[in-house]
C-alpha cells in the first residue's frame, strides 16, 4: 500500500510540475483540462491492472503490458519537459537572490517564465512521446527481414548457398492482433530457406499463451525441418506456482506443444543436417545466462559424439553464453544463434552510420552478426515483445542467414 501512496504523490507532483509549462506556453485552458484528464485516466488504469485488475498470475497479461506502455510514455513527456524547467528555474531562483542581495528593491522576486522555453520543452518532450506511441499502434508488428551472408573455408560443400531462417523471442502471451501475426509468419515462409530455427522464449510464462497462436506457427515450412531451443522464460520461473508439480507440467506442456507444431526441440542435445555425403552438427542447449538467468545449458553434453571437424551451428538463447562458454571452448563453433536482449525494443539504427540501444550497456553483443576467433554469432532482436508493447527504432526481425564457401582465389 505504501508504495502505492508514494506512488501517487510523486506522480502527482510531476503533473502539477509540468502543467507549469502547458499554462505558459498555452493560453487555452481546455489545453490544461486534457492533459490533467490524460495524466489522471493513465495513472488510474496503472493502479488498476497491478491492484484490483490483476486476474491471474502472469506477469504481465496484454492488459497490464499497455497499462505500463501508457505510464511510461507520459512519465517520458513529463521528464523531459521537467528537466527543461528545472533547469530554468534554477536560472530564475538565482536570478531572484541575486535581486535580493544587490538590487535596488532588495526583495526577493523570481522572473517570469520564458514562454518560449516552455514551448521547447514541450516540443523536444512531445518526439519521443509519439515515438513511444507509435511503438505500441505500429511498431511492434514492423517486421524486417534482415539477410546476411557468411563464408566459412570449411564450409561442406553440398551446403554451399544453404539458407537458414532464424526467429526469436516469441514471447506469445504478449500478442494481440492476429492479422499481424499471419503477417509475420507469412514473411518467414516467403524466405523459402532450407531450415527455420527458433532460439527460445516462445512463451512468458505459461504454455497455454502459446495455445491461440500454435496453428499459425504450425504453418511454418522448410524442406530440412524446424528446429528450437528453450529461453529463459520457456520455464515458467517468473510467476508463482501453486506445487512444482503444476510448474513441471507447464514446461512439459510447452515441450509437447513444440512438437505438436512441428519443431525438433533441441534440449542439450544435436542434429546432423545432410546433403548427400556432406552434413553440419546442428548443436541446441538449454538457457544458459549470466547475471542471474538460468544456467540449464550443457554444452558438453550437447556436443558429445560430434568431432572436431564437423562444421558446427550452436542454438543458445543468451549471447552471454557465446561470449562466456562457446568461444573459449576448444570445438570451434562456426556460427551461434541468439536472441533474448529484444535489443531492449528501443533504439536507433541506420544501417552503415549508427546502432545503438541502451541494452549495450548491458549486453556487449546485443543486436546483429558479431565475429570473434573466427567464430561468427548473430543476436536476433526478436519476433515479438515483453513489457512496454511496442517497439522504436528496434524492429521485430526475421533473420535470413546464408551459408557460403569462401573462395580460395
């Protein structure tokens, strides 16, 4: 309760803070009413979904995930604008002591407030308010398809121009429009790619998420099959479970499901791909991942049996897995697939002049095709989302992968 009252107070205090700024800059008062109507209806459905609406155990149902994506685009406006007044009025409290110390009245009066730096800061705090709405109404169904082409010397030969299609991060509890969906999954199948492979968290929390959506992904096709690994949120760890029992279950469920749509689920464990006399190791672990995540993964179990020489394709959720355990491991791994950081649904990116996100700081592999010892790995920014229900700058991507033999002219 008290962190609600804290709650409230301070978010009030923000409103009042700013709606300083919309009185100078505006003269009209229905102006005013809006916003504090706006302001109000946002942090009332807030408490709403996280108090009295909160129907069942997830951690955050559609309702509660827009509930956030609302608050934390008006917390955006609010801040933003606020730090332009704060920093004037420091400015105008300065400006009013030194009246007081050495001017001719000697009383203390602040300067009124510059209506144009009013109207900056709403300007400069409206962009990424309408960015962070877009978010939610477009962005998060924006599908790209990124291609990439990688050369490999010991590339088998029958494998030379194999097409591989990556997906990630599902994350099928947080959908809400179907049509969208069939969108996505109609531009997986266009890729016409020789394997589809799914590095983990088709779920966030529970199998039955995934249970409206499953005839879709059934749909997906590749002559050489489809092929998944487990995420972090796979397990079912960030809700309360009545027994482990029911959580055992939602996790055998969920393994069931994958079956049920047609995808070899890989659980420490590999695959041969063969073309003829040629073959690659398609090599699959549990979630392993470092600052608290689950550490299911064993790659030496998932390795036994394969020789040095195969060419060698890891699925592993967590990129800090790459980094920590497969580059150092004395197999070579030519190319890892990951996902997980969603490159945090929130950047900037041009191709060729700029990426960037604040999930690097976080992350030293976050987003796209990193090399390190000769071993390749691409970070999947995911397919759906978690959390604020949207996505700037940091599309949903399906990643198309093909495999070359590198010249030796």
């Amino acid at each position: 309760m008290l962190r609600w009252v804290l709650f409230v107070i301070v978010y009030v205090v923000l409103s009042i803070y700013v709606l300083q700024a919309l009185k100078t800059a505006a003269r009209q008062p229905w102006v005013y009413y809006v916003y504090m109507f706006l302001a109000a209806l946002v942090a009332v459905n807030f408490i709403y979904q996280f108090t009295i609406g909160e129907a069942d155990g997830r951690v955050l149902s559609v309702a509660k995930s827009y509930a956030f994506g609302f608050l934390l685009t008006m917390l955006t406006f609010k801040l933003i604008t606020i730090l332009f007044l704060f920093s004037e009025d420091l400015f105008r409290f300065f400006s009013g002591g030194y009246e007081k110390l050495f001017g001719a009245s000697r009383e203390f009066s602040m300067p009124q407030r510059r209506r144009f730096l009013s109207s900056i800061a709403l300007g400069l705090a409206a962009i990424p308010f309408g960015a962070l709405l877009y978010g939610m109404y477009r962005g998060k169904y924006n599908f790209k398809v990124l291609k990439y082409t990688l050369e490999f010397d010991d590339l088998p030969d029958a494998f030379d121009g194999y097409r591989i299609t990556q997906i990630s991060d599902i994350h099928s509890g947080s959908f809400d429009n179907r049509k969208m969906i069939e969108y996505g999954i109609s531009l997986i199948n266009k890729q016409k790619s020789d394997t589809i492979l799914f590095t983990g968290d088709m779920v966030n929390n529970k199998t039955e998420e995934m249970e409206p959506w499953a005839d879709l992904f059934a749909t997906l096709q590749a002559k050489d099959g489809k092929f998944s690994v487990l995420g972090n949120h796979d397990y079912g760890d960030y809700i309360p479970w009545e027994t482990e029992a029911l959580k055992r279950q939602n996790l055998q469920d969920l393994k069931d499901l994958q079956k049920e749509m047609g995808f070899d689920l890989l659980l420490n464990e590999h695959r041969y791909l063969t073309k003829g006399d040629d073959k690659i190791a398609l090599v699959g672990v549990e979630n392993w991942g470092k600052g608290g995540f689950k550490k299911a993964g064993d790659l030496q179990k998932a390795v036994s049996g394969i020789t040095d020489a195969d060419f060698k394709i890891l699925m592993s959720h967590d990129p800090s897995h790459w980094e920590l355990e497969v580059v150092p491991d004395e197999k070579h791994f030519h190319l890892t697939l990951s996902g997980h950081t969603h490159g945090m649904q929130f950047g900037i990116e041009i191709p060729g002049w700029i990426k960037w996100s604040p999930v690097k700081w976080r992350y030293k592999h976050w987003a796209g095709i990193y090399k390190e010892k000769g071993q390749f790995i691409n970070v999947n920014r995911g397919f759906g989302f978690l959390g604020y229900p949207g996505r700037v700058g940091i599309w949903p991507e399906i990643t198309v992968i093909t495999l070359k033999k590198k010249s030796l002219t």
